[in-house]
C-alpha cells in the first residue's frame, strides 16, 4: 500500500478568476493564490497552480491529490478528482464553522443558496434564473465604467443622496442600465449604489434562506457592500467567511481528505 502524503491542492476556475490552495490534513492553510482569469482557462491554471506551490514551499509529489472544481474544472488536467462548487463552497464554509447554515456562494457567475446541515452536507442548492447570472462578472463591469477600484464601490456608493435605477432582473439589460445613466450624467456615486442594490436585489430574490446565513466567493472580498445590502433587505445577520474568495478552493483540497464521500449526489433545485 502506498504512503498517504501530507498535503492536498484545490483549484477552483471561476469565470473571473482561478483560486488554488495547499492544505494540510488538519485542514491548515500553507499556500494559496488568486490569478485574475485572462485568455485561455487551462493558461491560468498552471499559472496558479505553480504559484501556489511557491507559496506554500510544497513540491508536487508531497500532494495526495489535486481536486478541481469551479466553472472550468475540465481545465485542470493536473486533477486527480472534482467535485461541484456548491458542494466545494459547503465544505470550505463549513470548516470554519461546525453547524447547520445557509451558505450563500456570490461569485463571477451565478449566485447560490445552499443548505448545509450539521454535519456538513449540503441538503439542497436553489439558483437564479440564467439571465440574472454573472453577478461578479457585472460588479467588474460596473466599476470598470465607474473609473473606480472593484474594493472602493462601496466607499463610492456611500457618497450617493440617492440610488439610480439599475434593474435586476437581467444581467445584460443592468449592464446597459449602467451606461444609459452614465450617459445622462447620473451622478457616479448613485450609480454605484444602484449597481450594489440591484445585485442584492437578486440574491434576495433567490429565497430560502434558512438558520445563520453565512457567504463564499469572490463578491464577498472586494464588494462588501454587497453584503450590506442583502442584510438590510433579509433583515438578518449575515456575515462573509474567512477569505471568502478561496472558499470554493479550500472545499476541493478538504474533499481529497475526505473519506466520507458523501457530497456526490445532492438534491439541486434550480428556479
């Protein structure tokens, strides 16, 4: 029988960015990275996959395995294993916190809920419609076009008396919401506001939002006035997760470890 070895990689390929972590067994933290997403997907995965290896000083031969995940996971020809990212962000959630929760997974693409149970499965995965996908996607866009930092859209929108009307309903239609108003010198500033309401709009819109509701992905770090807003419409408590950007990443290298293998098949309910 062969030696079990000491670390495990995850490498989530989002549609904006590709995140990749080294772990211990004890579920620790020794490397990670995050490579904005450029050209082609499998480009920047031996980007991050390399970086990540310098950053935790691991060669690659120390690793039990290498689970992908994410939007691109056929991407990552190093994998020795995949799992869905609803599952990945469950168990990165679930690692800094050991109780039932409604992980609310806010990336490039489509926004999820999902239920996770005290043991730490996910029961049930509820999703947006497809044209009100690519949430992360539309915040870059919004503030490319705003002239101002993704992290600083918050700081600009505090300034506002008031926010624009940026619709939700579709991701296509607010992008063009955002240049018609910038068009007819709507302030910036009630832009930006309207751009953060109009993505808490529709995560709300999402529903079933049970028990302490906790949030993944890469909106959770760099628009944290995201978050505001989806609590001031829930009227609940929420909170982002430790890193929340490597959450999905962290949920793959965790899944190398896992002998339980009991996230394969997971009820997924779509809207």
């Amino acid at each position: 029988m062969s030696q079990s070895k000491p670390y495990s990689a995850g490498i989530d390929v989002g549609t904006e960015c590709v995140k990749a972590v080294i772990i211990d067994r004890q579920g620790v933290l020794l490397g990670s990275t995050v490579v904005p997403r450029r050209g082609y997907f499998q480009d920047r995965v031996t980007e991050a996959y390399a970086a990540v290896l310098d950053d935790a000083q691991v060669s690659e031969d120390q690793l039990e395995g290498i689970c992908a995940t994410g939007f691109g996971e056929n991407c990552v020809p190093m994998a020795t294993c995949a799992l869905g990212e609803a599952a990945c962000h469950a168990l990165g959630a679930y690692h800094h916190y050991r109780d039932a929760m409604t992980v609310i997974d806010i990336g490039g693409r489509d926004p999820k809920a999902i239920h996770v149970s005290a043991e730490g499965r996910p029961q049930a995965i509820h999703t947006l419609r497809r044209c009100a996908a690519g949430i992360g996607s539309f915040l870059i866009f919004a503030a490319r076009h705003l002239d101002v930092h993704p992290s600083r859209l918050q700081e600009m929108a505090a300034g506002a008396e008031e926010a624009a009307d940026i619709g939700s309903y579709c991701s296509t239609f607010s992008g063009q919401d955002i240049l018609e108003r910038l068009r007819d010198g709507t302030p910036r500033e009630e832009v930006a506001l309207g751009c953060i309401q109009s993505i808490a709009e529709r995560v709300v819109e999402i529903g079933r939002f049970e028990g302490t509701v906790r949030v993944t992905g890469g909106v959770a770090e760099y628009f944290p006035g995201v978050l505001i807003a989806i609590a001031q419409r829930l009227n609940v408590q929420i909170a982002a997760v430790p890193q929340p950007i490597l959450a999905g990443a962290l949920g793959a290298a965790l899944w190398v470890f896992d002998d339980r293998r009991l996230f394969v098949r997971i009820q997924g309910v779509e809207r």
